[in-house]
C-alpha cells in the first residue's frame, strides 16, 4: 500500500535508469565485439603492417605495395622510365 521499496522514492527510478543503462550497454558491447576496436589486433598500426593488410585485402597493387613499402623502408624510390630500361 505505499510502503514498499519500489512503490514511492527515488529507488525505482534509479533502478530503471540503470537497468536500461546497462541493456544498451551491453548491445553496444555485442555489436562492437570483443576487441572493441576496428577488429586490429593490438600493436599492428605500424604503417608497414598497414600496407601489407591492405595488400592482402586486394586494395592495393603488387606494384603500388612495392612502391609504398620501399617509401616507408626509407629506401630510395626508382623513377619508373616509359619505355627505357
């Protein structure tokens, strides 16, 4: 009749506000994945690791992934000539 914990006060709505605060927290978790992040393991934002991944993925050409790992090797890039060996 009134009295009990969930019937008056600022206990019922708390509950509530945490209860959906903690559902949508966990479907954010789910949607997200375990790693949280972009699915990268930790530790391979090196930009060689970069390239090699995108490579892989067919994003870019063996040529252009040559190119880009000789730049980022610190190597000096050869100048392509048209036609002259």
């Amino acid at each position: 009749m009134g009295w009990g914990i969930w019937d008056h006060g600022w206990v019922g709505p708390l509950a509530m506000v945490l209860f959906w605060g903690l559902v949508v927290w966990l479907l954010v978790a789910v949607i997200r994945g375990p790693a949280g992040d972009s699915g990268r393991a930790a530790g391979t934002d090196d930009p060689r690791n970069i390239l090699a991944e995108r490579f892989a993925r067919g994003e870019i050409s063996e040529e252009e992934y040559r190119e880009r790992d000789a730049v980022l090797a610190g190597a000096p890039k050869r100048r392509r000539t048209r036609g002259l060996t």
